[in-house]
C-alpha cells in the first residue's frame, strides 16, 4: 500500500502530521510517500505541483491531503480539482455523525448519514462561455456517470442496510429526470429501499430531521452545498472528514480549508484529518478503524480538545492522545 502524503500549507502542515502519527499507530504496512505541493512551494518554485508530481500520485494507491491556500494567479489550475480529474474520483462521501457531547444548529444527536456526491459532471462540467451580456454553463448528466455514482451509493446503503435518498430538482431542471430514472433503476436492482427529494426541500428536512437519512445520492453542485451546510449539523468545521473515490484511486482530506487565520499556533482540530484516516482504513477493509470513534469518544470525555470545542489542548496532544489510545486498545 502506498499513500502519497500531502500536508499543503497552512493547518495542513498541523493536522496531517498529526493524522500519520495517529495512521502510524495502527502498526500496517505503509509505504509513505511525501509530497510538498500547494502555495508554499508555488511562491518557492512558481509552480503549486508539477507533472512530476501527478506521476508520483499515480504511483500510489491513495492521497491523504491537508489543505491548500489558493494560489493568487490567473493561470493557477487548482491542484485539487486537477488531482480528482487526474484519478477520476467520481464520488465525493461525507459521513455527517455528530461526537458525542458535541452539538450542532440542529440541537440533536441521533444522527449518522452519508452523503454521496457525483464529483465529475453536473454543473461542473467545465463547459461555459462567459461574455459581456451573456454567460452560460453547461449541466451535464450521463447515464453512465449517474450508473457509477448510484452503484456508489447503493453498495453503502447495503453495507449499512440503510435506506437511499436520491435528492435532484428535476420539477425544473429537465436534466435531473435522467439522473433520478438512472438512481431509482439501480436502487431496484440493488434490492435497496429508496426515497427521493428536491433538493430545496431536502436542505429544510436535512436540519431539521437529520436523523431521517441514511445514504444520500445526489448531483455535483447539490452535493456541494448541502455537504457544506451539513458540517453545521455536526458542529465544527475541524470536524468534518471526506472522501474521494473511483474505481483504482482514493483521496481523503478533511473538509476545512487551510485556515491561514489560525495557522502555525498549533491550535487547529486535527480529529477532521484523523477521522479521514479512519475512512482510508474502512476503504482498505480495516475493521480496526472503528477504534478511532472510541478513541474520540475517549477524549472528548477527558476534554482532551482544541480551543475550537472549547479546550485547551494543541493540535499535536490530540494527535498523541489518539494514537495512544489505539496503541492500548489495539
Ligand atoms: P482556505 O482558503 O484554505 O479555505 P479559509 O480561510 O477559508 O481557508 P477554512 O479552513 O475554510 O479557512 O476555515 C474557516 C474557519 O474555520 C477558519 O477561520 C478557522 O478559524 C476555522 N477552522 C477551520 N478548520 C479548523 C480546524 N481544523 N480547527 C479549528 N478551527 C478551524
Ligand atoms: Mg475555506
């Protein structure tokens, strides 16, 4: 297994190392391969990651990835979206599960769903014009792209022995009844019991009965906001795993950005980067990665946290006391 290692800049150079110490505990065969890409090297080298550096990623088998600052040029391609297309990871997954003790806007905890976003077409197809008094993008949706990604999230749903939630507006976006027709098809042949949802009504349901949902399938710009607006429901944005996957590659990275404001105070949450850890071992078919929900549960109960939940320890404490705790556990 070889897992191309990507800190980035800001809390990234914080949070991964703390990650890898928390991956390292586990005691499995990795070979790590570090790469400097993003902002830093950008103003070092004038480029934020070369070809080079996408062979290396090709070589592996999985990214772990912190976070990069954009890079403040008009030519800058950003290296996340060239590393997905690159890879072709057409899912992006973000299991949205309160920690215990920590509440969101919704005020509840009876939660633990998944959503599961189409990462490759939609309205990020990359198809526009933009002119002076007239700019379009193109939406597109595929049959084959709406296969892959409903196959996705059926195999969780049966996994879980849950429930699918196909969100979409195809009331009004015409494009959407191909994906709805395509996800309903599959749910059927995968034997998965399904429900759908407009996707305006879905963002009321989602925060004000999360605990409806199971395994949530929907476009790429869909899948992009409620995402987003669903770290809310678990409290913090140093919280927030997520996944990218196809069918040869993974990326993990956590969902919070490099946060420049509180960089290098050693402050930041790592748990969003250790729990994306716990996604690379449940990838890989670990069942020892359940440990590190315990492990959390452990701390949270000790207050061993960051300021941002209201404690006092460094990013490198949790870090330390994660990995502890597997050790012990083990
Ligand atoms: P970027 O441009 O790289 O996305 P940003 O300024 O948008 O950076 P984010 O990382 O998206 O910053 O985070 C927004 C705010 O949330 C930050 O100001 C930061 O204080 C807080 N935050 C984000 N991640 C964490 C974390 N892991 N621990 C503590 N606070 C965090
Ligand atoms: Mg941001």
């Amino acid at each position: 297994m070889r897992l191309a290692v990507i800190e980035g800049d800001g809390i990234g150079r914080e949070v991964i190392p703390a990650a890898v110490e928390v991956l390292d505990a586990f005691g499995l065969e990795f070979e790590k391969v570090p790469l400097e890409i993003g902002y830093a090297r950008w103003e070092r080298t004038g480029t934020a990651m070369s070809e080079e550096d996408m062979e290396i990623i090709k070589s592996c088998n999985a990214v772990l990835f912190g976070a990069v600052t954009t890079v403040p040029d008009p030519g800058y391609k950003s290296v996340l979206l060239t590393i997905r297309k690159e890879l072709d990871l057409y899912a992006n997954v973000r299991p949205v599960k309160p920690l215990s003790g920590v509440v969101g806007v919704s005020g509840r905890s009876d939660f633990d769903f998944i959503i599961v976003r189409e990462n490759t077409e939609g309205l990020y197809s990359g198809i526009e014009e933009i002119g002076h008094d007239l700019s379009w993008t193109k939406r597109v949706i595929t049959r084959k792209g709406s296969e892959r990604i409903s196959e996705y999230a059926c195999e969780l749903a049966k996994k879980r022995s849950g429930k699918l939630t196909i969100v979409h507006k195809s009331n009004v976006l015409k494009s959407d009844k191909l994906f709805l027709d395509v996800c309903r098809e599959t749910a059927s042949s995968y034997g998965v019991e399904y429900g759908d949802m407009l996707v305006d009504s879905m963002a009321y349901s989602l925060i004000m009965h999360p605990e409806k949902y199971d395994v949530v399938v929907t476009t790429n710009l869909f899948g992009d906001i409620l995402s987003d607006m669903c770290a809310a429901l678990v409290g913090s944005l140093g919280l927030v795993p997520s996944a990218n996957i196809g069918k040869k590659y993974a990326f993990f990275e956590p969902v919070h950005g490099s946060a420049p404001d509180i960089a290098g105070k050693g402050i930041s949450n790592p748990l969003a980067a250790i729990l994306c850890v716990k996604m690379l071992l449940e990838w890989m078919g670990k069942p020892e990665a359940r440990l590190i929900d315990a492990a959390i549960a452990d701390l949270l109960q000790k207050k061993i946290i960051t300021p941002d939940l209201g404690g006092r320890a460094s990013t490198a404490e949790v870090g330390n006391a994660v990995a502890k705790y597997i050790m012990q556990n083990l």
